[in-house]
C-alpha cells in the first residue's frame, strides 16, 4: 500500500504543469547545484569514513585504552581515498596525531591502521581544521539532537566549513533538521557565518516497502547538500519541493534533477507517514 501511494504522489506532482528548465535555471544554476551535489557526496563520504575508521579501531585494545584521543579529522587523499586521522594529547599541549585509517570510497580499508609515534605533532593546519570542529561541536544548538558528529572541509578560498550532523535516533531515521554549517577563518578560531538547513527538527523515517521519500524545504530555491548526504545515506530517492518557488526536485544517488513547476497550494507536502512526507 505504502509502495503504490510513493510513486502516486510522486507521479500526480511531476505532472503538474512544467515550465522548460528556464524555471530550474531560475531556481539554481546547473553549476551552482554540481557544487551542491559534490559537497553532500564529500560530506557523506567523510562522514561514513569516520564511523567506519571508528569501529576498526574499536577493536584495538590500545585505542580503546588511549584517554589522549579527543576526536578526529578526515582528509581526502589524491586516490580519492578518505584519511581519518584520531588526534589529541594532553590538555593545554600542542596537538598529535595519534592513529590513521585510510578508507576507500567502497568503505574498505585497505591497510591496517596505523599508530604515531608517540609526540608526533599535528601540522598548523590539522591544528586550525581541528580548533574549527572543537568549536563548532561547542556551540551546537542541541534540541534537535544530543550527540552531533561533525564533517570538516576546507573552503573555496581559504579557511573551513564545519558541517555538524545530528546522530540518527536509530538505523531507519534519517535527520534533516537539525543539521547546521558553521564558517571559520584560516585559524580556526574566527567564525565567519552559520546557517541551519531547516525551521524543524525532522527525521525522515523508513518504514517497510517504503521505496522514497517527500518532503517541503523552506529554506532555498533548490535542494541542499545535507539532502544529498540524506539521500545517499538512506540509499533512497528523496522527492525535494521547494515552496518559495514551488519547484520539485528529485534527489537519487546524489543528484539533484529538475522535475517540474507545481501549484502552489499543493507545494508543501504535509507529514504523512504512509508516503514518507515531512515538512522543513
């Protein structure tokens, strides 16, 4: 029953009246959503990378041991592999590296993780990337969500942005509410600009049969790179309308494609658990 009411809502709002894609052009340049698209790709890669380093470590006794470790940082390497690298030290010291798991894109590791040398130091920008996430991860507004993990990248020009993720409730809840980008200057410390990617604290949620999901975004004239991230860790279509402009927008396999223009009155897709609708 759900299966049948997903692609019913889907297929009465991509019918809706379309105007040629001069509209899409209207809402989001095709340039402007390739760099959405690579920055929610990056900041899932980066992210799954890190779970995945985290429970490879889990099995080393020393690291479980090691009070030093303080959090992580990932760094995408030429074979575009992810680097985790585990950092941390004793208080008020400069920071260390302290152990490395490299992860392919498919999530395998292909070496053993490694171990630094003890007092091996972080370079200048670690320190930066690192100070940006600590305080990131120290302002987050908590409401939605108590735990946080946090993606840091660097930025077009120069400095770091801080993507902060609320941890999922379970295995079959995706979070987009709640989920923030915070800017910071070349050291680290200077914040620059935040912004939320939604009003609410929404978890889509999965359910059985459920083959996509739908939901309004308030926010932007097109979809953002955290439905990216969602879309591509759900490992389901995520149906995207933007009411400013009452646009829908399909997000699968982290792309976003123009569908049509849609009735206004019908552009916010209420919360309905049978097709897996939300509101931001």
């Amino acid at each position: 029953m759900r299966l049948f009411l997903v692609l019913a809502l889907v297929a009465l709002l991509a019918g809706s009246p379309a105007v040629a894609s001069d509209s899409a052009a209207e809402a989001a340049s095709d340039a402007l959503l390739r760099e959405i698209e690579h920055t929610g790709r990056m900041i899932f890669q980066h992210d799954r990378a890190a779970a995945i380093a985290e429970r490879k470590l889990r099995d080393d006794r020393r690291f479980k041991r090691d009070r030093r470790v303080r959090g992580w940082l990932t760094e995408a390497t030429e074979n575009d592999e992810t680097r985790v690298l585990f950092v941390g030290g004793k208080a008020n010291q400069p920071l260390e590296l302290l152990y490395q798991v490299t992860v392919k894109q498919d999530g395998s590791i292909p070496s053993a993780p490694r171990r630094f040398n003890q007092g091996t130091l972080a370079s200048a920008q670690q320190d930066a990337a690192f100070a940006a996430r600590t305080r990131a991860l120290a302002g987050v507004d908590t409401s939605c969500a108590k735990t946080y993990r946090a993606v840091v990248m660097p930025r077009n020009d120069s400095g770091w942005a801080v993507y902060l993720l609320p941890k999922p409730r379970n295995s079959s809840t995706y979070p987009i509410g709640g989920s923030f980008r915070v800017e910071y200057a070349a050291d680290g410390e200077t914040e620059l600009s935040s912004r939320g990617y939604a009003k609410t604290c929404v978890d889509l949620s999965d359910g059985v049969n459920m083959v996509s999901f739908m939901i309004s975004h308030l926010l932007d004239p097109q979809p953002t790179p955290i439905h990216v991230y969602a879309n591509l860790l759900a490992g389901k279509a995520i149906y995207v309308v933007t009411t400013d402009n009452g646009v829908l927008w399909s997000v699968k396999e982290g792309s976003i494609e123009f569908m049509s223009t849609i009735e206004k009155e019908s552009s916010k897709a209420e919360a309905d658990p049978e097709t897996g609708g939300a509101d931001q």
